[in-house]
C-alpha cells in the first residue's frame, strides 16, 4: 500500500510539473536521432522563399489598407531561435510537438512558433531545454485571421491535420479560392500579417456564418525544424 | 532452472550465463530487496513507457495515431491483479499522461476504467491468458479508452469544465471513429512486445516469492 501511495505521489508531481523531468529525459534519450544542422539550412532557404511570397501579398495588401487609415501601428519583429523537433504529441486527441530548445535560450509561454511557410503554433509549456507547442491545427486552438486580399475577418480552428476551418464574422464575404489568410490584428495570442496558410474551398451555404477550409501553409504533420519569435507579444488590443 | 530457460528462450550461451548471473543474484537477495528490485524494474517499464509517447518511428503509426503504450501497460498490469491495483495503476498512469499533454480532459478516467474492467475479466475465467487474448482486451480497451476520452470532449463542449475551447460535437466523435480504430489496431499488434516481459518478470518474481529464502 506505501508504494502505492509513492506512486500516486510521484505521478502528480509528474502531473503539477507537466512532466517537466520526463522532458529532460527525452530530449536527452533522443540527441542521436535529432536532425542534424546542414539539412536544416535548406529546408529554411526553401522555407524563407515561399514564406517571403506569401508575406509579400500580405504586406501589399496592409500597405494600401494604411496609406487609408494612417493609423498604423509599428510592425514588431523579434529575435528568431531555431529549434528542433525531437517528439509529438503524448495523446492522440492533442496536436503538439516537443522542440529541443527552452528556457535556457529564451523561450517563454507563449512564445510564437512559425515553420516552413507560415505560423505553426505557440508555446504552452517550457523546460529548461525543451519546450511544448500547440500547434494551429489542434481543434482546440483558434487564431484570428483576415484574408490579405480583401482583409475579411474571421477566426480559424484546427481540423487535426494540415487544413483548418476559417468562419467569417460577415455574411457574405469577399473571399475566393486561393487567397492568402494571414493572422489578423485583432489576434489576442499571434501578432497580426504572419502568414497562415490559402484558402482552398468556401461553404456560403454554411450557418450561422459562412466557412472555408484553409490549407496551412507550413506542413505541421511534418516539421523538422521551427522558428521560435520570442520578443513577440500577443498582437496589440484595438 | 527451467523456469529460467523459459525466460530466456533459446539464447546464445552468453546471453544465458548473464541469465543464470542474474537469476543467482535475484535468489541470493533477500526477499525485502528483491521488492525494491522488482519495483525498480516496474517503475523503469512505466518511465520507458511515457517516453516512447511522444516519440513517432516510421512504421508506428497508422493515420498518424501511435500505438497506446500506456494502455498496453495498464492492461499487462491488471490482467493478474485486483480490482483495486488495476484502478490505481490506472490513476498514476492517467496523472503522468495529464503531464504530458494537458489536464483538461484528464486522462485518469479512461485509464482507471480500463484498469478496473481487466482486472475484472480475468475473474471471470472466461478467457485464458495467452498473447491473443492480451491483444483482443487492449483492443477492446482502447476503444473503451478513446470512448471515455471522446464523451469528456462533448461534456467539455457544452460547458462541463468551465470555459475553454473545445470541439463541435459533430467533430469530436467523427474524429474518435479514426482514432479508436486505429488506436485499437496498433496497440493490440504492439500489446505483446510489452505484455511478454512484463508478465515473464512478474511471474519470475512470483515463483521467487514462494521459496523460501536461505
């Protein structure tokens, strides 16, 4: 009975500590099989052209919308750490990674990830060397977005997978297969203009307000590397 | 001796003197520190068992759903124990896992359940021990398991846990079709990779138990 009342102690300071020992411990385990530094600088070349194209549309449409209100406030940029994807998600209900850098390089809760192409997610949890990412597709997980093109507003949610569901606040809205979605500026957890992903289907028919399906730009089933933005706080509140 | 040989299978005759060193050294402890080393390699079995959790090797997963390592534990555990230490190692787990992803919905619930239910199964002698009948339960648990999970997510949905985001319920139980099947394919085709060990040292140890030490 004593070592079962050990164990169930020892089990809910796994759980208070968000098993921050076992993380240690995995990420240490898994140092062979983690991926080495040369392949990751191509795939971010590769990554930095289509996330450039993408920011580009982005930013074009932003420039008009502020050459109108001129009441624009200063885009922030912060610091990039890059780190590794050493593990996935512990369940199968939750869409997260374990990335191999953490407090110890800088990263906080709620630290913004991006990958290959477009945001991935942000940090819920950090350790001193590794760190937990929810990432967009989770259905738990929503962002606010704007279509860069007409600059509708919306938010997105996860569908487990590399598409998310965007629903609209209008009725009708000015939206058309393979616009550019961005991170809208009245985002709470995202900075507003980072890249999300295009839209690839739209249900108008859709009650009580129209959705369309959006294919992430960055392919969160198989990332490798990801860039973690930590001076990036929560987009400012209008 | 030949219980031993039964662990060991038809091994090398190195692999079988470290065997026979082993098994020496287990007999020459007293029964006292045998318990600490039995509980030693039970608790390393666990931890081994939430690190391969976020770990995805090629050819581990089915519709990107890894095999339930957890699961397969609890089950190995309860099938020869009470109804009691099948709850309890059902809690520990699910706490550790809460650890691992997130709290909310706990993981306790389907653990425990599925602890309590093997445990269960095996008084009413109607299956017998034996690999596929270890594989047909974890089966059977895992969509027991992703059920419990599933039904948390929809009472979540409606305001159950307070505020938070969850699901639509036309999701939620669309999503747990996939993940119960192909979390009940894996984990019953990967059941016995854990289930022979664990069961071999906990028998090892049972018989150990019973003769009398010097």
């Amino acid at each position: 009975m004593g070592l079962g009342v050990l164990a169930l102690v020892g089990a809910w300071t796994i759980r208070q500590t968000q098993g921050a020992t076992l993380a240690e411990l995995y990420r240490w385990l898994t140092l062979p099989l983690q991926p080495q530094a040369e392949q990751q600088q191509a795939i971010l070349e590769n990554a930095q052209l289509s996330e450039l194209q993408q920011r580009l549309i982005e930013l074009d449409a932003q420039n008009q919308e502020l050459q109108r209100l001129l009441n624009y406030t200063q885009a922030q940029t912060g610091e990039g750490i890059v780190a590794p994807v050493i593990g996935r998600s512990a369940d199968r209900w939750w869409e997260q990674i374990v990335v191999g850098r953490g407090r110890e390089h800088g990263i906080r809760i709620g630290s913004v990830v991006s990958g290959t192409g477009g945001i991935v997610g942000r940090v819920i949890q950090v350790t001193p060397n590794t760190s937990r990412v929810l990432l967009v597709s989770d259905p738990t997980s929503q962002v606010g977005a704007t279509v860069s093109r007409s600059r509708v507003m919306g938010f997105m949610r996860g569908r487990s997978g590399s598409q998310a569901v965007m629903e609209f606040f209008e009725k009708d809205p000015n939206v058309q297969p393979g616009d550019v979605v961005a991170t809208s500026p009245y985002s709470q957890l995202f900075p507003p203009g980072l890249p999300i992903g295009r839209v690839v289907s739209i249900d108008f028919e859709k009650s009580p307000a129209p959705e369309a399906v959006i294919e992430l730009a960055a392919p969160v089933d198989y990332l490798e590397w990801v860039t973690i933005t930590t001076s990036l706080e929560g987009g400012a509140n209008p | 001796m030949g219980h031993y040989h039964d662990v060991f299978g038809r091994g090398g005759e190195s692999l079988r003197r470290v065997g026979d060193d082993i098994l020496k050294w287990l007999r020459s402890l007293s029964p006292n520190s045998r318990q600490i080393v039995n509980w030693a390699v039970t608790t390393l079995s666990v931890v081994m068992c939430l690190l391969a959790l976020p770990l995805r090797l090629p050819g581990m997963e089915l519709l990107g759903v890894p095999p339930d390592w957890l699961l397969i534990w609890v089950v190995a555990w309860s099938v020869k124990r009470s109804f009691w230490q099948g709850a309890l190692a059902g809690i520990i787990l699910g706490l550790a896992q809460d650890g691992m992803t997130m709290a909310q919905p706990t993981h306790v619930w389907s653990l425990m359940v599925v602890g309590m239910l093997t445990a269960r199964l095996q008084k009413q002698r109607f299956i017998q021990e034996d690999f596929i009948s270890v594989a047909l339960i974890v089966f059977a648990m895992a969509v027991v398991a992703e059920t419990l999970m599933a039904i948390q997510f929809s009472l979540g949905g409606w305001g159950l846990f307070g505020s938070g985001i969850y699901p639509a319920l036309v999701e939620v139980w669309q999503y747990h079709q996939q993940v119960a099947l192909a979390s009940a394919i894996l984990s019953s085709l990967w059941a016995p990779v854990l289930y022979y060990p664990l069961n071999r040292w906990w028998e090892l140890m049972n018989s150990l138990e019973q003769i009398p030490s010097r």
